[in-house]
C-alpha cells in the first residue's frame, strides 16, 4: 500500500496544552532509494568484472606475446 504524499495533521487539546502533529508516509520514497542502492552496488559488481576480464586479456596477451 503506497500512499506517497498523503498528509495527516492533528490538533489534540489536552488541559491547557495544545499538540499539533504532522505524518507523512515516505515508505515509497525509502524503498525506491533502496532500490536505487541495489542498482548502484550491481553497477559497481559489473564495473570491477569488466576491470577483472579486461586485466586478464592484457595478461594473456603478454603472455602469448612477449617483449
């Protein structure tokens, strides 16, 4: 259940005080960055195997081909 924006206030007199609170629901805007974290953390997994397999070729390459 999403309900992004929805605002509640309440006023609550109580003796002579008054309390005035506001809510609002932001478990859309945690789970979409936590999503966002996901994709990042992904992002970054596939950036270091590429870094590893390109490593690896230029390896391969000097040792089929040395100087």
């Amino acid at each position: 259940m999403a309900y992004e924006g929805v605002l509640l206030f309440g006023v609550i007199f109580v003796a002579a005080y008054l309390f005035l609170g506001l809510v609002r629901d932001i478990s859309v805007r945690k789970q979409t960055a936590h999503q966002l974290q996901e994709a990042r953390e992904r992002l970054a997994h596939v950036a270091r195997i590429s870094t590893m397999g390109e490593m690896a070729s230029g390896i391969a390459h000097e040792v089929n081909q040395p100087l």
